[in-house]
C-alpha cells in the first residue's frame, strides 16, 4: 500500500489541487496531513474541505494551535500569518480542528513503526527538525520511519533508524519555491520518495495578489536547505 504525507498546505487551494492529482497519480490508498491547513494564504477552509473529500487523516499544526487559541499569535506576524479570528471560523471546521494533535502513532501492514509529528518528535507542535542537523537523540526513538512537516524543507536521511523525513510543503515551499512535494511511503518495498510538484506561479501570485509580500516572495526558485531560516516565522 503507499500512503502520501503532506503539510503545510498554508491556504494555497491551487497547490493544493496539484498535489492531490499527483497523489491520484501515484496510486496512493491513505493520505496523511501532517498540518498547517490554514495560514498565510487566504483558501484555508476550502483546502480544509478539500482534504476532508480526500479522506486524509489531519493533525494539527501550529497554525491551528493558534486559531483554536491555543498558542497565542505573535503581533508582529498577525499581517503575514493571515489566521482568521476565531469566532470567524464555522462550528463544523473548529470541531474538526479541536479533534486534531500534532502527532500519531501508526503501524504500516509491513510492520514498520511510524511516528507522524507536525514539528519533531521532542516538540510535535513547534519544533523545528531541519536536513542539515546533526542526528542528535534518535537512536532513542523506537521507530522505523518518522515523517515530520513545519519547517517546509523536504528532506530524507536513511542513514540511521529511524529513518528521517522532512515531507516539505504542499502551499508554500521554503527549498524550492515553485515545486510543491510530498512523501510517499510504499510498504511492499518498504521506501520512502519524495514527489516534487511543479506549481503555477504566475497563477498563484494573480490569484493571491493581496497576501503579504514576503509570502509570496517564498514562491521565487531558489535551492539550499537553511538560508530562509526565520524569515517569515512558520
């Protein structure tokens, strides 16, 4: 069976429609969103409801936290993040929402143990796992695969167990600003991919004209792991 991971979403509804005809594509039978539905671009709801048609399994990111109140949201950031007031949001999405954690458990029909985290294993919600770290601590952790969001950096690092995975961002990639990705983990061979989506740009900056600059200055192609550390919060 291969099941897709995908997060950070961000409000880009037309990333967001790439990457589940590519999950389609790649014949994937379970869907996973590791969080951050909602921030920065506007179409937060619809990607919701998009996701919930899928059939995909939510947990919640950080973003959420903050709609729900959860964590508080940083002044300084309110124009960039973007995140509806609670009270705006519709009864049916804060109940969806407030069923959400940031991390899950699960077993693939191979055997193979999975952790699924928004942030990292030490702090699902806000921590911060990015490729070029130094492994510190996983030998502890008694996985097989950890598949992680948050950072919008996509990553795998085989060389030890668990196996690493930065699954990267759906809406609003930080490494390659026009490809969306996504992970795929295929348990009859037991590997992991990670699937590159080329994105519509000039269509997404037309259509999300309004949002802030430096959101849509992240579309802008570039390569590297770690320069755009903190530019923009998360």
């Amino acid at each position: 069976m291969k099941t897709a991971f995908l997060s950070d979403v961000h409000g880009n509804w037309l990333a967001l429609q790439a990457v589940m005809a590519e999950i389609a594509a790649q014949g994937c039978e379970r869907v996973y969103c590791l969080g951050d539905v909602f921030g920065y671009l506007p179409d937060g709801e619809k990607c919701l409801e998009s996701l919930g048609r899928l059939g995909a399994e939510l947990l919640l990111g950080n973003h959420e936290a903050m709609l729900l109140g959860v964590l508080s949201v940083d002044p300084a950031r309110g124009a960039v993040y973007r995140l509806p007031g609670r009270e705006a949001l519709p009864a049916a999405v804060r109940r969806t929402l407030g069923g959400c954690r940031p991390w899950r458990e699960c077993v693939s029909p191979a055997g193979k143990r999975l952790l699924l985290v928004h942030g990292s294993p030490w702090d699902p919600l806000q921590g911060y796992v990015y490729p070029d770290q130094e492994p510190v601590g996983w030998e502890e952790l008694d996985y097989d695969y950890v598949f992680m969001g948050h950072t919008h950096h996509a990553f795998v690092n085989r060389q030890r167990r668990p196996c690493q995975v930065g699954v990267g961002s759906c809406g609003l990639p930080r490494d390659i600003g026009d490809q969306a990705c996504f992970a795929v983990y295929d348990d009859r061979i037991d590997r992991v991919d990670l699937v590159r989506v080329p994105l519509d740009v000039a269509t997404i900056r037309a259509t999300y004209a309004d949002v802030h600059p430096s959101v849509l200055a992240c579309f802008a192609r570039r390569r590297g792991n770690t320069e755009q550390k903190g530019k923009i919060g998360h």
